[in-house]
C-alpha cells in the first residue's frame, strides 16, 4: 500500500477503534498492512480493488486462550 493509505487507514482505526491502533507497511507485500496495539500483532488489513470498486478488509483471528 501507498504510504498515503496507510496515514488514512490509522488514522481511522485510531479514531473509529482505538487511539493506540498503529497500521504498518508489510514486508514485501503492497495489497496488505499489519495492525498493531503496541507490540501485540491484532490483524491484517487487505486491499481490494476489484470492479474499480476501493474497499478495505480486516481480518483478525481470535484465538480461544485469548477470550
């Protein structure tokens, strides 16, 4: 993702989430982001642009020993 995406993306999860929410780059990958509270890896955010139709989706496991 572009690095303009990427401001746009954390500024809504730390607005529309959490205000500690961080939205960073992956390695070698430009259709996806990593989301992070602090040092803890939450989700992955993916690009979608198929049908010239923009979207973003977050995908996060929750793990049982985590509930």
């Amino acid at each position: 993702m572009k690095p303009e995406e990427l401001k746009k993306l954390d500024a809504y999860f730390k607005r529309t989430l959490n205000p500690n929410m961080v939205v960073k780059a992956r390695p070698r990958k430009n259709d996806s982001a990593e989301v992070y509270i602090g040092e803890e890896f939450l989700g992955v955010i993916y690009r979608d642009d198929e049908d010239g139709d923009l979207s973003y989706n977050f995908s996060m496991a929750i793990l049982d020993v985590d509930l």
